[in-house]
C-alpha cells in the first residue's frame, strides 16, 4: 500500500503524543492542516491502514488512542529526510513545510539545516527560472490577469525564500548556543 502526505500528516500529528481518530480529525478540521479532508471518511480509513501496515497502533487495547510505533517512526523519519527536489519545490512546496513541521521530533539539528539549505537553493534556481520568463517576450504575451497571476507566483516564492532564509538563521542560532 502507498503512503500518502496525509498518512504522513496523521505520522507527525502522533510524534509527540498518542491521539484518537477524532483528535486528529479535530486537529485537521481547526487548523492551517485542514487542506486536508477532516471527514470520517478519510480520516478513518487513512488510520485502519496505518494499522494494519503497523505504522501505528492502540496505546492500550480498546482506548482508541493511537500511537506511532518505531516502524512507523523510521518510515517518518526517511519521508522527513528524503532528498529535495526542484519539482518537489515548484509543485509541492506546502508538503516541504508539511516535513519541516514535524522535524522536531525524529531529526538531527544537522539534517535540518541541510534540509533549509536545499530549500533555499532549490527554491532560489526555480525562482531565477521563472523570473527569466517573466522577463521574455513569452510572458509579455500574456493576459492582464495571467501576468498578475503569475507575478503572485514570484512574489510568493520571494516571501518563501525569505522564510526559509529566517528559518535557517534561527535553527543555526538555537543549534550555536
């Protein structure tokens, strides 16, 4: 069976304390996870087949509450740290922070910087990528709105990029002291 980013998402949500289903539905329902579907009938099946692929389990039988177990940790942990890659930045970067997110727990402070710093240059060479387009005569073709649209695409990386610039800034401080 293949885990998805919600599979990982209920994965980090149990990192620091065991949850029941409806916690964690509650969780995605109030909070900025909530591009992810709350309802039972995601939420539910999602938590059965972490189970049965014993990614997690009841902390004591019958109390509903989940827990991740060490399987499931390793297999969190090789998702945190998997490579980073241009597309990755260019399509997925909600599931890049999605990881950063729950890098507390299972990563290195070493592993998070090379994390940060393969964002920042990723995320640095696909927005000269597109600001080299944005700059031919390709974009000036187009319509009013599809250029402003596309200029909130670059201001967006630029605020990213700016991110991840702070982000790396404190993780090396904290890691200093």
């Amino acid at each position: 069976m293949r885990i998805t980013s919600l599979d990982y998402a209920i994965l980090g949500l149990l990192l620091p304390e065991a949850k029941t289903a409806y916690a964690i539905r509650m969780i995605f329902k109030s909070t900025a996870m909530g591009n992810y579907s709350s309802s039972p009938g995601t939420i539910y099946p999602a938590t059965h087949k972490l189970r049965k692929l014993g990614l997690v389990t009841e902390k004591k039988k019958g109390s509903g509450l989940l827990k991740i177990t060490s399987k499931g940790k390793t297999r969190m942990k090789a998702w945190l740290t998997q490579t980073i890659t241009l597309e990755s930045v260019a399509k997925e970067s909600h599931i890049l922070i999605l990881k950063f997110a729950f890098m507390d727990h299972l990563v290195s402070e070493n592993e998070k910087v090379l994390f940060l710093q393969s964002f920042e240059e990723l995320t640095r060479t696909y927005l000269k990528s597109l600001e080299a387009y944005h700059r031919s005569e390709e974009s000036e073709q187009l319509l009013l709105h599809g250029r402003l649209s596309f200029e909130y695409g670059l201001a967006s990386l630029k605020t990213q990029l700016s991110w991840i610039k702070s982000a790396l800034r404190t993780i090396k401080s904290k890691s200093e002291s």
